[in-house]
C-alpha cells in the first residue's frame, strides 16, 4: 500500500548492477548511483529503491520500496547531506514510500550505519554523477512546516509557547482522527490484548489518579501540566470528584479543552487555561500531573521545573511525572528530522537522572514504572487511524504534514520496540514533617 500519491507510472523497471550500457544508451540512473548506494548500506540494499527513470537497485519482488521521484532529492542531499536532506524530500514528495512503513524503517534501521564517511575522491565522484543526472543546482526552499530554529532564547517562556504552538495548533479534528476519542496524546496502558486504545488510555488516566492518591481520598486538588485536550483533567473530575486545574500553551487545545468541560457539565469542577507552569504562583495543590510534557521542558529548566511543581504541592502531595526517557539523555540535532518538523527543543531525559533531579528538589521518589512496550502498541495504533483515514488527513492538514505525522510515528514505534527509548512514570512526594507520606502499604491498590 502506498499511502504518499505521487504519480507511478513507470517504464519497465532495469538494473544492470554494475555493468556499462550498450554504446549510444542512456547509462541509467541506478547504474550511476550504484556505487554511493553501496557505500551507504554496506552493499545492496534490502529495500528496493527505484528511480524517477524506472531504474532500480534492490530486489524487485520487495514490498518496501524507497522511490525517488525527482532528481531534487539528490540536491536536498548536496545542500543538506544528512537526514534532515531526507526528511525534506520526503516532505515534499520527492521521496515517496511503499509497503509496510513498520517493516521498511526496521530494515533501513539494520543496515545503515550510524555514520558514512566518504573520501574526497568519492565526494568528487558523486558530485559528477549528480551533476550527470541534473541534480545539481540551487538550494532548494525548505517546506513551510519545518521550524527554523535559532540559538537565542533557548526554553524561554516565548519561545516554548512558540514551539508548543507550532506541533499542537494544527488541526484539532486532525489529532482527533489520529488519537480517537480521548483525544490523549501520550502512551497509553493496555492490560491484555483485547482492550481498545480508547480503553487503555483510560486505564492509564485512572492508574495515575491511583498513584495520586484520589482512589483513597477522593476530591482532591489536581494541576495537569501540558494537559492537552483536558483528558487528565476530565476524567479525574468525573470519577473521582478531584478539583482541577489544566494548563496548556496551545490556544487549539484550551479551547477545545473548555469546550469538552462545559459539554461535560463540569465546569464547577475543571478549570483549563493558557498558561506557562512559571506564572503560577500562590496557589496550593494536593496532587501535580504532568503527562508527556517534560520533554518540551529541557535539561536547562529542569532543576527549575521541579522546584516549581514542589513548591506548589501541600505537604504530603504527590507529584507524577510521565515522561519519555533515553540512557544519557538526548537533545534533538538541530539538523535532525524530529527537531524540525516534530519536536523543536525537545529533550529526553534519563529516567536515573530524572530521579536524582526529583530528590534534590525536595521529593521523595516512591515508585518508577517503566510503559516501553506500551507505547509501541499506542503508537501502532496512531498510524494505522492515520492510514486508514489518510484522505480526510491530507485534507484537514495537507500532504506534507500528513507525510511528517505517519514517518515520525512509525519511527517512534520502533525506537520504542527495539529500547532506544523508553517511557517513565516517577512518582514524588513532599515530605510531611512527620515523615508520614499517606502511602498505601503495597503497590496492590493501584492495579
């Protein structure tokens, strides 16, 4: 199935390895690039990859297909040799994709290396072979949807409502097509095979209003920071009776948010506004949500972030951070695919790091629950909505935007699957003066 509609029509597909061409035949494109194919893979590919001239490298009875339709994709790669070159042909239809996007990015994922280095002879060498096949030229423009970062203000007020604005004020019926009916952009937690995303997004809403401590004590004060669509907010409103306030920095979703509370009937109940977590002063709660925002919040604030929240809990509230998390850490590149186009700012934290940052800002960390394999399922979910409803996509947000969201949720699902990255739940408590922390004896009331 190929879900990127460019025009296929091709004359006969051929590839002659490396083999001349008869005298006076137009030497074809894969046989010109064959080399600096092979370069890059290690060898043949194990995707085909087909030609704006029908020519192939690759196996022709494969189902996943790379197709370069335009001779500016080559020139993406001599302007911008590395994956942010890719991610804009891409973008742009100029590199098209067929067949199972899961199981074509597994096999690009085993094969290409981390780095190619190539020496000046073979530079020059692909420099003539581009200038053969009429891929040299000027720069080309970027597509609109990228975001043009710069060094200054770095995870500043403005520039996070910025950055905020620019992934979520899309198109809240595009997210809904894609996130279904909870309207929940975050992992969700599926306790056996048969239950929908639909359910398990609830089932991870009500496991942590049960780290909260709501399921004992019923009522309490809630702030869900980043709340998105008011998911978190709603639902521990409705079961659960909490008072809560939800905030967010995307105009889309505080206006859908509110619109979903005053339908709801609770609007006695649930609070939604615009606003930055570091504007919120003399206020009190007995319980902090934060559900897949701390990766817009960076390692320069993160000390910062965690004092706030702290210093905005009662005695004895309890803080649940819900994060995606990488060994090391890791900064998107500015020159990287999900910095421009998906996440720009974006940081992954390391769960450990995570931790120690929690306890020096006063907290003690009582559980850590990591959800890996339950994103890969969400995740899964998210592309086959978009997929099947892939139409009505294009035209609430146009091709190029549908291309973004498909590649980088297949991407995440495999990061997720194979552990190059992870999700955690780490829950915090402010210490009472007399130690007590209201925690349930076992982890048994939770489930």
């Amino acid at each position: 199935m190929s879900l990127d509609h460019k025009d296929s029509s091709y004359d006969a597909p051929g590839q002659t390895d490396s083999a001349d061409p008869k005298p006076g035949k137009k030497k074809l494109i894969a046989d010109q690039l064959l080399p600096f194919i092979k370069k890059i893979f290690g060898g043949l590919p194990k995707v085909r990859i087909e030609f704006w001239d029908g020519s192939y490298i690759g196996d022709q009875a494969g189902k996943e297909c790379i197709r370069v339709t335009s001779p500016r994709v080559m020139r993406q790669l001599l302007w911008s040799p590395n994956e942010l070159g890719l991610g804009r042909a891409y973008v742009t239809g100029d590199l098209a994709v067929e067949g199972d996007i899961f199981r074509l990015l597994e096999l690009l994922d085993a094969q290409l290396p981390r780095y190619v280095r190539m020496t000046p002879k073979e530079i020059s060498e692909l420099f003539v072979a581009s200038l053969k096949i009429g891929a040299v030229g000027t720069k080309p423009k970027p597509p609109e949807e990228e975001f043009r970062p710069h060094r200054r203000g770095l995870h500043t007020e403005r520039r996070d409502a910025k950055v905020i604005r620019h992934h979520y004020d899309v198109s809240n019926n595009f997210y809904r097509l894609i996130l279904g009916e909870t309207m929940t952009y975050s992992c969700a937690r599926f306790t056996d095979n048969n239950v929908t995303l639909d359910q398990a997004q609830d089932s991870k809403y009500d496991m942590i209003c049960a780290k909260l401590g709501f399921r004992e004590r019923p009522g309490l004060r809630l702030l869900d920071i980043g709340c998105g669509w008011g998911s978190m907010v709603i639902y521990a409103a409705k079961r659960y009776k909490a008072l809560a306030v939800g905030i967010t920095l995307s105009e889309e979703q505080a206006s859908y948010a509110k619109e979903r509370v005053k339908r709801l009937g609770l609007e006695d109940r649930v609070e939604i506004r615009i606003q930055d977590y570091r504007s919120i002063a003399n206020e009190r709660f007995d319980a902090v949500s934060s559900i897949g925002m701390f990766e817009h919040v960076g390692s320069l604030r993160a000390d910062e972030y965690f004092a706030r929240i702290k210093s905005l809990l009662s005695p004895g509230g309890r803080l649940c951070n819900h994060a995606i998390s990488k060994p090391g850490r890791s900064k998107l590149g500015d020159k990287t695919f999900a910095n421009r186009y998906v996440f720009p700012d974006g940081e992954l934290q390391d769960v450990g790091h995570v931790v120690l940052m929690m306890e020096k800002a006063g907290f003690e960390v009582r559980d850590v629950e990591s959800l890996r394999e339950h994103y890969k399922r969400t995740l899964r979910c998210w592309v086959n909505n978009l997929e099947s409803n892939y139409d009505e996509a294009v035209r609430l947000v146009g091709e190029h935007r549908a291309r973004i969201w498909r590649l980088y949720m297949a991407a995440s699902a495999n990061g997720f699957e194979h552990n190059h990255m992870s999700v955690h739940q780490v829950l915090g408590v402010v210490p009472t003066a007399d130690g007590k922390s209201l925690m349930p004896p076992t982890r048994s009331i939770w489930e």
